[in-house]
C-alpha cells in the first residue's frame, strides 16, 4: 500500500470512527441528548481525534527516518569497494541507485548498483507495508479504546476544544518559527559576506561590478561591492511608482467611495481590481515594448538625453500595477468610517468635500496609511518590471530618463545559474536581502507609530 493510499484510507476511517462515536454517544444517553456534558457531535470528533491523530504521527515520523534508515541498509549492503568511500561519494552512489531506481539508467549500470537498487526497492516495499500494518493498527485500536471510554459524563467538548486549540497553536508556531528560519538564514550568509567584505564599503560604497574577473589587471578584478547604486535605484523607482499610484488609488478611492452611484461602483470597483491580477511579466511587456520607447521618444522632442531603458518608463509602470493596492485599501477604510461622523458633519454646515476633507480621510488615515506602505513594500519587492523596464545598470543617478537596477534585480541575477554559495558574489545577493528585510521592518515601525497616534485620536 503507497502511503497516499494509506492516508486516504487513514481519512475513510476517521470519517467512519466520527459516526460511531455520534451513534455510541446517542447509546449511552438512551437517545436523550440532555443527558449528555456535550452534544453527540463532538463525542464523533473525539473519537476521530484518536483514530487519526496518533496514525498521522506516525506516519510523519515514519516519513522523517525512513529515507535514512533505507539508505543506511543499502550502503552497507554494498561490496566493500563502494561502501568504504568518502561520505560524498557514497552521496552520488545513493544518487545513483535512485536514478536505477527511478528507471532513468540503462543496462550498462554497474551490477552492483543494479543488485543495490534491487535491494531498494525490497526495503521500500516492506517499508511501505510495515507502516500500512502499523498505522492501520494504531488507527483502529485508537479508535475503539476512545470509543469504550464514551460515558454521558465525558467531556468531550472540552476535549476536543482543547485538541483544536493545541492545533492552532501548533500552526502559530510554524509561522514564527517559519519567520525566524528565514531571518536566520538570511543573517548568517550575510554574516559571512561581511567576513569577505566590509560592511562600510557595502553600505557605503558607489561601485557595483560583483563579477569576479579571470585576470588580476581587469577593472574590478577583485569585485567591487559599493551597493549604494542599487539602493539609489530602488528608491528611484519606488517614489516614481508611489507617485503614480498615491494619487490616483487615493482620489479614485474617494469617488467611488463617496461621489459614485452605485451602478457606477458596482462596474468601476471591479475594472480597477482587475490591475492586480495581471502577471508582472506582462507589465514588464507592455514597459519594454510601448512604455519606454514612448518616454525616449517624448524626452527626445525636448532634446533631452534619455535611455531606452530608464527609471522613468519601470516606475510609472510599476505605479500603475500598484494603483489597485492603494484604491482597493483606501475604500474599504473609507467605508468603514461610521456614518454618523458624517451625519455630524452635514449637521455642522458642511458640504460633502469639507467633510471628506476634514472628517472621512483623517477618520480613515490609519488605513490608508497601511495601504501606500503596502504598495511600498510591493514597488520596493518587484523584479520582473525593472528587468525588462530599467535594465540591469547599477548607476548612481537621480536622473529618472537614466538607466537603472534595483536591489531585487541585483538578486535575481547573483543567484541565477549553478552557484558556489562561499564567493563573494553570491553572498552578496543575502546582505542585499537583509537590507531589504531591515527596510520593510522600518516601514512596518513607522506605519504602527502613524496608526496608534491617529487611532487614538479617532476611537
């Protein structure tokens, strides 16, 4: 039995352990549900908890040692010339055996993996039928022992409230855990780039060539890791996206919010929405191929100096993708401001502007506030734009018609290909990461200091 078979049959069970102990618990009570602590129903689940929920562990934990454990058994199966190798050779015999395995070898594979992938499959096979022998035991004597124990006087409710709240907490865990994993792994590899290059030169440095050269008289033969030039471009391209998008999500927020009809919302909210679902690949299209050569073209017209691929044509793009985050955010606050601000406020003598003015945007800043910081995180995050827009240039400019790359392009670029992870090149692609994370978590500070101090206004 495969194990997806054996976890399908392993969900048959606990379905079939939940109607037993429903139907036991309506036994015990004599049919009379008031003369049970807890509804029929969570006496099912209690029942079900113990059919599946020891099986399941078992199966995890089965699934944790038994690649180990089989790979162990087949090592020392093996002739003595290929068991007494180094442990990265005995790697690619293991690698070996699996593709035999997997059918991805031919016939002229070395008889000795042919016998080890033989004797593979063996200890597979009769680990597959173990587990379905033991989980299937585990799984039914767990679910009569919790049946016998049904009694009127059996809390099942609480028990069964207590086994789902330990879940919810098992899965909080995970996403701290899961969090801390990915700061963690981000923060060493930085740790050992900072050991290769220093950080003042990193954070401080206007010159980035992190290609390593083949010969000492190269310009940057050592790499030159000044990332100065990508944070500059990444801002660059940021503001021109908030620039866009800022105004035009906030005021088209505020007409469909508070001056559309409800026909014209009921058809506007929708299109507007429909921005976020487009793949930023083809954004990235639609900016390399019609965007950018009508910025060169326009910045041409006026004599001006401008590259076919420049910061200007990614970050008006890249703010017409993030629109929707910022209108779709704006609105929902906007609607959610009580009406009886308003109503107070038409009673004061107000028109309709002053008292979005003066009462809904201050009343609905907190927000909108998490809106834009948002779509912050989303222009600072995005990649496939400013590669296909901006190029891959690292120059220190504030001119928007130049040529630039982002933090994020930088990465994907470092990483793309088989890469040694202990050169400098490589690890720069962490310390970039790093930054990137420290920068959302100041944003993320900044925007709980502007939402406490107006939540405290407004509550």
């Amino acid at each position: 039995m495969t194990k997806s078979t054996l976890f399908f049959v392993l969900v048959l069970l606990c379905l079939a352990a939940y109607r037993f102990g429903r139907r036991r618990s309506l036994a015990v009570a004599s049919g009379r549900i008031r003369n049970l602590h807890s509804l029929p129903g969570y006496y099912g689940f209690f029942v079900a908890l113990w059919c599946g929920v020891p099986a399941l562990i078992l199966l995890v934990c089965w699934l944790m040692f038994e690649g180990p454990v089989i790979n162990h058994l087949v090592i020392s199966s093996l002739p003595d010339e290929l068991r007494g190798q180094s442990p990265e050779q005995l790697g690619l015999v293991i690698n070996d055996i699996r593709n035999v395995v997997g059918g991805k070898e031919t016939s002229a594979t070395n008889p000795a993996i042919q016998a080890a992938a033989a004797e593979y499959l063996r200890l597979r096979s009769l680990s597959d039928a173990l587990l379905a022998a033991v989980a299937l035991s585990v799984s039914v004597i767990g679910g009569v022992v919790a049946g016998q124990r049904i009694q009127p006087s059996l809390r099942a409710r609480n028990k069964v409230e207590g086994a789902l709240m330990f879940f919810l907490i098992a899965c909080s865990l995970v996403a701290i855990f899961t969090t801390v994993g990915i700061v963690l792994s981000v923060l060493f590899e930085s740790i050992r780039f900072f050991g290769l290059v220093p950080i003042t030169e990193f954070l401080f440095g206007t010159d980035w060539s992190p290609q390593m050269a083949i010969r000492a008289d190269q310009v940057g033969s050592s790499g030159a890791f000044g990332a100065v030039p990508l944070f500059t471009g990444t801002l660059l391209i940021s503001a021109i996206a908030m620039a866009v998008a800022v105004p035009i999500g906030l005021l088209s927020a505020i007409y469909l919010a508070e001056y559309a009809t409800p026909r014209i919302r009921a058809v506007g909210k929708p299109l507007l929405e429909v921005l976020a679902g487009v793949p930023t690949v083809v954004y990235g299209f639609f900016a390399a191929l019609t965007v950018a050569p009508f910025v060169r073209d326009v910045a041409q017209s006026l004599e001006l100096e401008a590259s076919s691929e420049s910061a200007l044509a990614a970050g008006l793009v890249m703010g017409v993708m993030i629109i929707p985050f910022v209108s779709s955010l704006s609105d929902d606050f906007i609607n959610a401001v009580p009406q009886s601000l308003r109503d107070g406020a038409y009673a004061l003598g107000a028109t309709q502007s002053e008292t979005i003015r003066n009462v809904v945007i201050p009343a609905a800043l907190p927000g909108i506030v998490g809106g834009i910081l948002l779509a912050v995180s989303r222009a600072i995050g995005e990649t496939m734009i400013v590669v296909m827009a901006a190029g891959l240039a690292a120059n220190l400019t504030g001119n928007p018609l130049q040529a630039v790359t982002t933090v994020t392009t930088q990465i994907v670029t470092l990483l793309v290909g088989d890469q040694e992870f202990d050169s400098p090149k490589t690890l720069a692609a962490f310390a970039l990461g790093l930054v990137l994370f420290l920068a959302t978590l100041a944003l993320n500070i900044i925007a709980m200091h502007i939402v406490r101090k107006y939540r405290e206004q407004y509550e």
